[in-house]
C-alpha cells in the first residue's frame, strides 16, 4: 500500500544507506513502504542479481522493485529510485522536504525505528531466533537480545542473508551476462550490459577527447598539422620565425646583434663606429697614461706608482716610501717602574720605614720622584740617581722638596733622550734625610756608606729597569 505524507509526518531524504543492511532495514523499509513480508516457496533457489524479487530478504533486484520504482511511491516529491548490489533499495537520489527527526516517535526514511520497534518486528521475524528487538537512542534496531544474531560469517546462511551480501555464509552467486552484477570473469569487453562500456582508450579506432589528442594518440586522432613547438622544423618553419624548432640563426652582419666574428671594422652596421684607438695620436676615451702612454705621454708621480717621488714621504705615501721610523706612542717598554727601600741605615741602627723611588715616561724622556708609602716626609731630603750602564741621566739633588707631602715633585733625567731603539736604563739611587745631613754620608755614593757618626738616614736601591722601545721621528 503506498504510503501518504501528512503535515505531522513529512517524509525525509535519508543519508545514504549503508551496502549490507544485515536485519535491520529490511522489514523497516518494507514497514515504511507498505510492503508486507510474505514466505513462498520456489524450485529454485533464489538469489540477490537474478533479477527477481525475492519477497522474503529482497525489496528490489536490479531494475526489479516491490511496489512502484519510483521515490514518490515511498513518500519522496522527486528523484531517481536506485537497487543496490545486496538488493536494498537506496534513495540516496531520492529529494524530501524534511528531516528525519529521531525521537519523535515516528519511523522515517533513515531510521531502522523510532522510541519502539515496527509493530510485530521481533527476533523471530528477522530470522535471528528468539528474544525481544528494541531501539536504540539513535534510532537503530538493537538485536543484541536475540539467541541469534545471524552476523554474517557465522557460518549460517540466516534469512536476511544472501550471496551477494554474504558470500561467506551463503556461497559465491552464479556469474551471468545480464544479470546486472559484474562477476569475476566478466569485464567491459565481455559484457558490457553488466560491466559497463569500456572507457576510451588509444588505438581502439575511436579519437575520444579531451583525453585523445592528435599528440597523444596519433593512430586514432591522425598526425597533427605542423606548429611552432612541436619540435619539427617543418612547413614555413624557420630559425626566425621558430627558433625552438628550428635552432637558433647563425650571426650575419646586419642582424643587428654584433657577435661571431663581427667587429666596428667589419660589421659597423651592427657594431658600430670603432672609437678612439691607442696610436692614433689622441689621448681620448677611456685611455689613459698608463694604458696609452703612445698618445697620453708618461704619467706624473703619483702615490703608489712604487717610486718614492715628488712631495711623497713615508708618512704622505707609505706605499712607495715605506714605513716611517718607529711612530709607537710610548716610547718606552714598561712606560713605568718603581724599586722600594723597606729600611732605613741610620748610624748605629736601622729604622723601619720605607721609601719608594718611580721612574716613568715624559715623552721621549724620563722622570723621577721619591715617595713616603701611607705618610708624608718630616723635612726636605737629598737625592741622586743615575744609569749604572751608561750613566745617563745622572741627576743630583741636594735639597728636593719633600716637607710635609707624600712625594716629591716630578723630575726630569738629563741626556735621557739620547737612548736609542733597543737600549736600556737601569737606574741606582740615594735618598737622604733631612737634606742638611748629607755630608755626614759618602755623598753621592752607593749603599749609604757613612763618614764617621753621621746624622740623619739614607736610603739606597737599584734595578729601576726600561728599555727604549721608540726613537721617534
């Protein structure tokens, strides 16, 4: 009986339908569709592709369907109905205007039941033995209930079963042209009605494009008229016109490239006038003294013409000069050094008081000063110091100022700036204190040797070492 839409129950376009319905679509599509499941007997035993419908496990066989082939008889306004290869019809190309909605009570297109099963829908009408069939929350028949659950590859051949949807179960199906199933030894070419027609292909004597060109497939599309590309050089084709084709020219005076051989004095056309040219008496262009002394006459000095010249000096042209005498700004290596006297030699005793003696850098030369390390000097004091190799900068000092500081006041060393590069100054000095005193001492003279009972104390040291690094320009 055909089924009708009212406006509380719309049909609705389902998804599209699973391949192998097992139990659960076939007595709901029957359901749905007005159908009733009738038992019958047959001499032969019926199968899914014989084109028959089996009205026990199939709704439809090939273009074979139970009621009306057409998706308005199962309640859609449009389409195409369609079998699929385990009988079931698909309404995949099926139109509705609605939705199933699940939960509504009502069974739809897409729901194998809704809140409760089809009314006599049990284990036993579904083959699957005995027990009580329910629905899921999602609108699904849920068997698990059943003493039987006839999966397939049970090794049972249940009702809802065949061998197209289960070959495991019910054996392979009998292979036949013409019965709508492309079987192992059937292809396009052996039965097309069930396989199809076989897609293009070259040589078949048919030019089928877009996949079939006159390049691809010659044989069935005929050779293709000469074109630039093809890699032919052919018909009008030459180096001008097709140079991919047909090469590339070979150079000619007047192609208005200058190449080959082609030069301002054969080819002007192409190369143009030749310029200016070394010899012709005019120094013009990019010739210069250096590479056309023929026209352009001897170069003047110049900086890095490896010849030290003109107003050029080793500072102005390094290049040609060479490097200047030493230009280093300290001129002697350590720039400074210091020796310290820990005690002092009085008459009869020693005191324990230090006094420190620098000698540093000034210039080309060197000074000196006298220091009283952590306190300041009482009095004024007596001091001389000089080279003990070449006794350069030998200075005396009878009466230095030392009263009430620390240090002396820098001095200067006499002839210090006479050391050449590479000689040394090694410096021995005498302090004594107070400066009134330094006749009671071997004044000047080494290690505070005294005369008689002398007043005051004397300090003495050595090894004040620098060496001349510089001479200067």
């Amino acid at each position: 009986m055909r089924s009708r839409r009212s406006k509380e129950n719309k049909v609705i376009k389902p998804n599209k339908m699973p391949k192998m319905y097992k139990h659960a679509l076939l007595f709901t599509s029957m359901f749905i569709a007005g159908v009733s499941v009738q038992c019958s007997a047959s001499d032969e035993t019926p199968y899914c592709g014989d084109g028959i419908v089996n009205d026990q496990t199939e709704l439809c066989d090939g273009n074979a369907f139970q009621g009306e082939a057409t998706c308005r008889y199962h309640g859609y306004v449009r389409g195409v109905l369609n079998c699929d290869d385990s009988c079931r019809i698909n309404f995949s190309a099926c139109e509705s205007d609605t939705n199933a909605v699940c939960g509504n009570g009502v069974i739809e297109i897409g729901e194998e039941c809704d809140i409760e099963p089809a009314p006599g829908l049990d284990c036993e009408r579904l083959g699957l033995g005995e027990g009580e069939i329910t629905c899921s929350s999602s609108c699904t028949l849920d068997t698990s209930k059943c003493t039987d659950h006839g999966e397939c590859g049970d090794g049972q051949c249940s009702a809802i079963e065949s061998c197209a949807v289960c070959p495991q179960d019910c054996g392979a199906c009998p292979s036949d042209c013409g019965d709508l199933q492309c079987d192992a030894g059937e292809n396009c070419e052996t039965c097309p009605g069930d396989c199809g027609a076989c897609p293009p292909g070259c040589g078949d004597g048919q030019c089928s494009p877009p996949e079939e060109t006159c390049n691809v497939c010659p044989q069935d599309c005929s050779a293709c008229p000469p074109e630039c590309g093809d890699g032919q050089c052919n018909g009008t084709e030459t180096c001008n016109s097709c140079p991919g084709d047909c090469g590339i020219c070979d150079p000619f005076c007047g192609d208005d490239t200058c190449n080959g051989t082609e030069t301002c004095d054969s080819c002007e056309q192409d190369c143009g006038s030749c310029g200016p040219a070394c010899g012709d008496n005019s120094c013009n262009g990019n010739e210069t003294c250096n590479s056309c002394e023929q026209d352009c006459g001897p170069c003047a000095p110049f900086c890095g013409d490896n010849a030290c010249n003109g107003n050029e000096t080793c500072n102005s042209c390094e290049q040609d000069c060479g490097e200047c005498p030493c230009q280093a700004a300290n001129y002697w290596s350590p720039t400074s050094d210091s020796q310290t006297d820990p005690t002092g030699q009085q008459a009869d005793q020693t005191i324990n008081v230090s006094i420190e003696v620098e000698v540093r850098q000034s210039g080309e030369g060197l000074e000196v000063r006298v220091c009283k390390p952590g306190d300041t000097f009482m009095e004024n004091v007596a001091f001389h110091i000089y080279d003990d190799i070449s006794n350069n900068g030998f200075i005396e000092i009878p009466n230095l100022g030392t009263a009430n500081s620390q240090c002396s006041a820098w001095v200067g060393l006499s002839n210090d700036t006479g050391y050449l590069e590479g000689e040394q100054f090694s410096g021995v000095w005498q302090m004594i204190s107070p400066a009134w005193v330094k006749g009671d001492w071997n004044w000047p003279a080494d290690n505070c040797t005294s005369n008689g009972d002398p007043w005051g104390t004397c300090w003495s040291g050595s090894n004040i070492t620098m060496t001349r690094t510089c001479k200067g320009l």
